[in-house]
C-alpha cells in the first residue's frame, strides 16, 4: 500500500494571537505542536513540519523541518508545496500545528474517499464548512501547486477549485477540528479539555 507523509503546518504569523509562533505555545503544559504530532504520528509513514521561525526548535521534536521557499509567510500553500516537494510518499496529509484534538482516523478516512473517487485532493468537511488545511493531496499535484504559487496564487479555495477534489463528512468529529487562533479561545479548549467529562477520542 502506497505510504503517507504527514505534514504539520506550522509557517504562519499567529497574528491573531499577537504574533506569536502557535506550534510552540503552551497547551495543557506542552508545545500545542507535541499534541498534534501525538495524533498524527501514528496515522503516516513519515512526519515533516513546515515552519519559518524557530527552526531548531521545531527540530529538537525529531522530525525533518521544511520552510517555505516561497517568501513572505504566503500561506498554508506555500508550506504544502514544500510538503510535495520533500515528501518520501505519494501521499502527503496535512494538519495545522492548532488543532491539539484532530481526529485519530483523519488519514484513513480521506484516503478512501480519495481512492474511491480516484480524487487528486480530499478535504475534511463539517456540516457546510470545508476545513481546507485538513487535506490528502496526492505527490503529483507538486507542480502545479507550484506553478499557482508563482504566478501569484495564494487562496487555498482557489487552488482547491482547479482540482479533481472530494469533500469528506467528518460530523462524527465535529469537535475535533476546534483550532487555537487567539488566547481566549486557548484558555477555552484548555478548561474544556481538563473537565470532568471530557473525551477525546
């Protein structure tokens, strides 16, 4: 069976949380980053983190680390080109490095929508609401990603819409798609995740 690189996308500014470098804030007392790499590890044959700031330590968590070619910060596009490009699989997986909760059957399920479509790209979905940076992209796509990137392409819809892509109903898991933009909403999903009742799957 053709193997699965994952990706964690880590490139971008946090502005929204005072441009701060989100994959290395604290999160229930780690880097958020270390959650989502316990999530995804299991689920690929391989492990990149696209980042431009803080290099060595994004390396110290053991994985290759790739920044952007394209500069500046022009988005998750720019880092799943690099994904493309360096991946050692046909298949390349991606998360952001702000979502500590994402599903622990991402990659199966977008693979068999991806393989049952015989789709270039899948998208995780819930309800109407397509979640662009969850995606499994085949290795294929590498050159014309790079081709929209340098003619100036940056909206990940955009390029979305050029491809033979699937959406994939992830409504089961609703909950596991919540991100991190700004320190209220840390704080939130930090409380909520240390309640009583809590569960993650």
């Amino acid at each position: 069976m053709t193997g699965v690189t994952g990706l964690i996308l880590a490139g971008g500014l946090g502005r929204r949380m005072g441009s701060v470098d989100k994959g290395l804030v604290a999160f229930n007392g780690r880097p958020m980053v270390d959650s989502v790499i316990e999530r995804l590890q299991p689920q690929v044959d391989e492990l990149l983190i696209n980042a431009n700031r803080n290099l060595e330590a994004y390396g110290r968590f053991g994985f290759r680390v790739v920044p952007d070619q394209v500069e500046g910060f022009a988005g998750p596009l720019a880092g799943l080109e690099r994904g493309l490009a360096e991946a050692a699989h046909a298949l390349i997986v991606t998360t952001p490095c702000d979502s500590p909760f994402l599903p622990l059957d991402l990659v199966a399920r977008l693979r068999f929508a991806l393989e049952s479509h015989r789709a270039s790209l899948a998208v995780a979905k819930t309800g109407t609401q397509p979640h662009p940076v969850f995606c499994l992209a085949r290795r294929s796509l590498h050159e014309h990603l790079r081709a929209f990137l340098f003619n100036g392409g940056r909206k990940i819809d955009a390029w979305y819409a050029t491809l033979d892509s699937v959406e994939v109903d992830f409504d089961d898991e609703a909950e596991a798609f919540a991100n991190i933009n700004t320190k209220s909403e840390l704080d939130e999903l930090e409380q909520a995740d240390q309640s009583p009742g809590a569960q993650r799957r």
